[in-house]
C-alpha cells in the first residue's frame, strides 16, 4: 500500500507512514463491527487505502458509539502522523524546523506579526499538543477557535488553522503572549 486517506467529520487526511498505514488496517475490523446505518447517529469515518499500482479502494462506516469504536478510532486519530496533518492543514514540518517569523490572524481584528522568539514559542507549543493528542480528539468534541497562525523561516511558510478548543498549548502560548481569551472563542484548558 502507498496511502490511506482518512476522512473523519471535518477532518481529510493522508497517512503515508508504514506503521500508520498498519494501524489503519488493524482498526477496521472494530469499525466494520461497530457500523451503524447511516443517518443513525453514527460518527462517519471513511478509509480509502491507495494501492501502488494506481488504484484505490475505499470504505465508509458510521460508527455507534461503544467504547470498543470509540478505541479503534482513537487508535488512528491519535497517530502522530495524523496529529501533525490536522494541526498544520496537511503539511509536516520537521520537528526541529525553526520559524524566523510569523503572523497571528485574529477574526475581526488587524494581523499581528510575530517575532521570531515568539513564533518559535507557537511552533513549540503545537508540537506539545500534537504529543498530547491534543489536536484532533477522538471523540470528535471541540469548537472552532478564532485565530489562525502563520510561521516562516524565510523560505518556507507553515499554516495553523482550523484551530480547535482542544489546543491546549497552543491557547496557553497566545494567552502567555497577551492576547485576551476573549478574542479566542470557546477555550478549553483545564
């Protein structure tokens, strides 16, 4: 197999990693045990393994709710692989990668440019909660938050958007970086 893409809620995915790719398949027989008829109040969760030869195959479940689903799909959500494409919209920078600078969009509100140390300080923060899981749950329960976050280290530009309450990290940097909590959105760090 070369890719499975993922599709889950609002989520698409492209996993390429061997180990991801495996993690996958060893979920599915739980997600064909645990489907629902669809519109049942199922969470979809849709696979599609792309083969090297060219072709594809793909497969769509919706899910119940039982702890077992619950598991297989935490099992795949929860890759690292998986973490890193949700929080940085389907790009994978290094870990060591080091942003020079950067921008911080507010909805409603005048961009604001990012000095290096704080890009950096964002950039850390993410991969914190990319460790944590933080950037996509399995269960699918978080609200959209109001900013997006752009970093560059001259050459290359890396994106956070979509961003998610469950970025707890990443809220925590903005926050210790002055901005109100209540130019956020719904926040949940506990």
């Amino acid at each position: 197999m070369y890719s499975v893409r993922v599709i889950s809620s609002d989520v698409d995915v492209k996993l390429t990693d061997p180990a991801s790719i495996r993690a996958v398949a060893e979920a599915q027989p739980v997600l064909v045990k645990h489907q629902v008829a669809s519109g049942n109040g199922g969470r979809m969760f849709r696979v599609q393994y792309n083969l090297k030869n060219g072709s594809a195959m793909a497969r769509c479940f919706w899910l119940d709710t039982t702890p077992e689903a619950q598991a297989a799909m935490a099992r795949v959500v929860g890759l690292e692989e998986y973490q890193i494409s949700v929080m940085f919209n389907g790009s994978s920078p290094p870990t060591d990668w080091k942003p020079r600078t950067g921008s911080l969009y507010i909805i409603g509100q005048e961009e604001r440019e990012l000095t290096a140390e704080e890009a950096q300080a964002l950039y850390d923060a993410a991969w914190r909660d990319i460790r944590a899981g933080n950037a996509l749950p399995a269960d699918g329960d978080y609200a959209f938050l109001s900013f997006e976050i752009y970093l560059s280290d001259g050459k290359v530009q890396y994106y956070i958007g979509a961003t998610k309450s469950t970025y707890r990290e990443l809220t925590q940097a903005l926050l210790d970086l002055g901005v109100p909590e209540s130019d956020l959105g719904e926040i949940l760090i506990d």
